[in-house]
C-alpha cells in the first residue's frame, strides 16, 4: 500500500464515503494490491469526500493539504494519493502505531 518515490511516497487508499467519522478503518485486499482503507465523513458529491480525505491524511501525516496529491482514482473508491516529503520510514512508522 506505500512505495517509495523521488518525491515522497504513494499510498494506496479504498474510500469508504458516506461513514459516520473520518477513520482509518483497516486494510483492503493483500500483498501488492493492498490498500489502506479510510471511512470518509464526506459523501462522494462533488469531489467533497476527495478533498476530507487529503485533508485526513494531511493531517494523519503531518503535512500540508498541498503537499497531499491525489494521483489517481478520482471518481473510484481505489485511489492512490502521493505524500511530498514523507519517507517510506516515516510514513510505515505512522500507519505503524495505527495498526492494532
């Protein structure tokens, strides 16, 4: 669900519109093909539940709303977001201590 790029990371994200609250909520699918997946608060009107989701992981990791890029999967819940700045190290660590 992350890789490592030139400019920061990628993480692989199954959206969940329409929940109660903005949560990590587990993992989708296995291996490779895992994404993390994240209830969102927001329905998916208007790119309202793109937009809660970069500002939750802008938030989660730390960083700015601009430096969270949704790279693909804009009308698809599988999507996959790019994290400027952010180590694969870091970026393992953080989802580290959210994992039970």
């Amino acid at each position: 669900m992350l890789r490592a790029g030139p400019t920061g990371v990628t993480l692989a994200v199954r959206a969940q519109p329409g929940a109660k609250k903005t949560a990590m909520t587990g993992v989708y699918g296995e291996g490779a093909a895992a994404q993390l997946k994240i209830a969102v608060h927001a329905p998916p009107l208007e790119g309202r539940a793109n937009q809660a989701l970069i500002a939750f992981l802008a938030e989660t990791f730390d960083l700015t709303k601009n430096a969270v890029e949704l790279t693909t999967g804009e009308l698809s819940r599988s999507k996959v977001f790019l994290l400027r700045g952010v180590t694969l190290e870091k970026a393992e660590a953080i989802l580290g201590k959210w994992r039970p």
